[in-house]
C-alpha cells in the first residue's frame, strides 16, 4: 500500500507550501494535497471491453490577504516559493470577500479517530474482471435477459492531507470498491433495461458478483411490456434506490450556502416542522467504512452527528466556515474541499426507517405507482417543486399488478415532505441512506 501512496511525501508537500507562502507574506493559508490511483474493468457479451488505470496528483495552496483570497494548484510542485507568491500576486488584486478566511483555531479537531476507512485489499486488472465476468453472466442467466448492457469492477485509493498556517495537520487514506451490472431483456423495440450495483469501502462488505448480476436481469426483465397510466392523483412509493433522489433534495435545500444567497425553499424554515411528527433524518461524519466518512472536513474543523431533522423538526443547516459567517452562525464541520475553497454539504445523511415493510406501504396504500427509476431533474431549488419523469410498477390491492413507463410525478417539495412516510427497508450502503418512501396525494401526468 505505501507503494502505491507515499502518505508522509503527501504530507511532507502540504507542509512545506503552507511555510513558502507565511515566508512569501501571507496572513493565513492552508494546502490541501490528494493522490489516488484508480482502476476499472468493464466487460461485455463475456469479453473485456475497456480497462482503465488513472492516477492523480496535486497540490492546491489557498492564500489570505486581509480580506482577498486566492488558490492554485500544481501537479508537481518542483519550487513551492514560485507558488507562493504567485498566489499572493493573485490576492491582492481579487475583490474583498468579508467571509473569508480560515476556521477558527479553537474548533479545529484535535485528535483524529480511526473510522476504517482503508481497506488494506489491492486489485489488480486480472481479479477486477473476474468479477465483472461473475456478475455478467449471473444477469445472463435470468430467464427472459436478450442481452448485456456490460457489467464493470471497479477500485480506488486516495491519500488526502490538509495543512494550514495556524497549526492543523491531517492525513487519512481511503478506499472504495465497486460492481455493476446492466442487463437488457426482450427484443428489437420492446426491450427494457434495467442495473444493480454495490459499492463498499471494504471488499469483504460487497454483495457477490451474482447477486448484482442477477438482480440486474430480474428487474430488467419484470420491466418488460410496461403500460401507459392516465394523468390522475394517486399515491406513490419510491422504492429505497429512487428515494434517495428524495433525501438529495432535502440536503440541498439545507446547503448554508443555499441558505445565505437565499436560494432554498427552507430558507425560513428552521425550527419549523418540515417533515411530519417522528421522521429522522441524521448526518454521520463518522459512520465506520461509510460512502462520506471522514476524520475532518475541509477547513480541518472538528464535527459530531447532527439530528438535521429531529421528530419532523429542522434543526441544522450544513455549515462551512464562509456560510457559518455570513448566517452568524458557528461552522459544524461540513465543509467541502474543492481546488479554490470548501462549500458546505452533508456526509453521511440517513433517513431513519419507519416499522412497516415496502410490502405493507403498499397494502396501506391499497393502489398506487411504485417508482422504480426517475429521469431528468425538473426540481426548482427556489420555490421547491418538483417535476421528474418515472417508470415502474402499478399496484392494485397492495399487489403489483403491470409495469409502466412514460410517466411524470408533480408536487412540491414542502407538501411532500409533510406527507412522507419511510419504510422498513434501509439501504445504508450509500452517503444518502433511505428505505422505501411513501408519498400521498401526487399528481401524475401520463397519456
């Protein structure tokens, strides 16, 4: 594993940027330096269709001065003073931004817990396209799939440092492993296609190759002759892989910056019941092997859990030091590092389940669409409605009864928050974590 990340060189280059540019004159700065090495295999009809290696290597060094603010990045970085003072040269003629700054030295982790995040496993292209063979020709295997739509095995590691001018030094090294499948069942123009997959920090944590595959062909295969629905109201269920789309929406609505340019549907809202009395949605920067784990945000400011929706009550916005400013607030560790600066954003964001099972959602419901797959984006982050195209099942009598296809859902975000009900079924695989939702009362627009 050191081979392939050199985690102390990492370090060693945040470090030594963070000194040239206090040396080079200015009043704060950190660096933030990530590598990583990935590679994927994606097979089809049985033969290897495309093998990919990728490596990446930079260094971003941000600069203050007074109120101006700058960053660059490099591949290399053969001279950090030549970086530095080109930075510098770069704030000083950059507008004022009276937010801008780094965290506060008292909020800033102390020390860091060991969260699991690296699986110690390396794959190599041979292993990676045994199992995508595996999961293809499981999907095969289902009686009714024509046809492969390619199966892949993927893995990544990544070594990330941040090192600022008042003190902070943080490391970790991260892993993530991957397998999909999509197959195609029917012919000519009455084919349907359909996809499972999995994605794990640790391998072991994976679902077999079969299963994925298998699953793959069973869904795209009890998709098959879908039906048109009339335009009506009706109930609708989104099953735990389209209800994350859901919570998606929730942790845009209650991005801090969102909230500052006033540009969210909740922007007034906190404090207010947004979800209905008992819905939980909790963010868990330190949930062992999770999708969004990590031992420190962007700005190297310590979090804790936070209940950002307690028994149907918004409680928290995500805050990074720049929002939490400009709000009069106190940053809660979401910041988000990207090349010139962190934005805010959650981590590992779930909806808690409820206690009844997508099969009794369904009998409650006694007729409906059950959504199994959404396309496009229609949803209007300002005034919360919302507008996606769907496809999935019918259900009569709490029984599915014919797929359908062609189908668009309407409503507005703050009415279908009030009226969700999650189910039993948590997938809590992924950094957005729900189980099957239901949603009463929606408009659906069909031929």
């Amino acid at each position: 594993m050191s081979e392939v990340i050199d985690q102390s060189e990492l370090q060693s280059r945040a470090v030594r940027l963070v000194e040239a540019a206090r040396k080079a004159g200015a009043d704060a700065c950190d660096a933030v330096a990530v590598t990583g090495v990935s590679l994927s295999v994606d097979v089809r009809e049985g033969k290897v269709e495309e093998t990919e290696r990728a490596e990446g290597d930079d260094v971003t060094l941000r600069v203050f001065v007074g109120r101006r603010t700058a960053a660059v990045s490099a591949n290399q970085m053969d001279d950090p003073q030549t970086l530095a003072e080109r930075a510098i040269a770069m704030a000083k003629v950059a507008p004022e931004d009276p937010y801008a700054g780094l965290a506060d030295q008292d909020l800033l982790v102390k020390q860091l817990p060991d969260l699991e995040l690296l699986d110690s496993r390396e794959m190599t292209a041979e292993s990676l396209t045994e199992i995508a063979l595996e999961a293809e020709e499981a999907g095969l295997a289902v009686n009714g799939v024509s046809k492969s739509g390619g199966a892949g095995a993927s893995w990544r590691l990544a070594g990330v440092v941040l090192a600022t001018s008042h003190g902070f030094q943080g490391a970790y090294m991260s892993s993530r492993h991957g397998i999909a499948m999509t197959a195609v069942a029917g012919d000519g123009t009455a084919m349907e296609r359909d996809y499972d997959f999995d994605s794990r920090t640790f391998f072991e944590d994976l679902d077999r190759p079969a299963e994925i595959g298998r699953r793959a062909g069973e869904r795209a295969v009890r998709r098959l002759n879908p039906q048109k629905l009339s335009t009506r109201t009706t109930d609708v269920i989104y099953e735990a892989r389209a209800a994350r789309s859901i919570l998606g929406h929730l942790t845009g609505a209650i991005n801090g910056a969102s909230i500052a340019r006033k540009t969210s549907f909740l922007k007034d809202r906190m404090g207010d019941a947004v979800f209905a009395p008992g819905i939980q949605v909790v963010d868990d920067p330190f949930k062992r092997r999770g999708a969004a784990t990590r031992p420190f945000d962007g700005e190297g400011t310590a979090a804790s859990v936070l209940n950002v929706i307690e028994d149907g009550v918004l409680s928290h916005w995500f805050l990074d030091g720049a929002s939490a400013r400009e709000l009069g607030l106190s940053p809660n560790g979401r910041a988000h590092r990207s090349g010139s600066g962190t934005s805010p954003g959650g981590t590992n964001v779930t909806l808690m389940p409820g206690e009844k099972s997508l099969e009794e959602l369904m009998s409650d419901a006694g007729s409906g669409l059950l959504v199994s797959d959404l396309i496009g984006h229609g949803v209007n982050g300002v005034t919360g409605d919302y507008s996606r195209g769907a496809a999935g099942f019918w259900f009569e009598n709490g029984e599915i009864v014919e797929p359908v296809s062609e189908i668009t859902i309407a409503g507005n975000l703050n009415d279908m928050f009030k009226r969700l009900v999650p189910g039993s079924d948590l997938d809590n695989r992924y950094s957005a974590a729900t189980p099957s939702v239901l949603i009463e009362g929606m408009a659906l627009a069909g031929s």
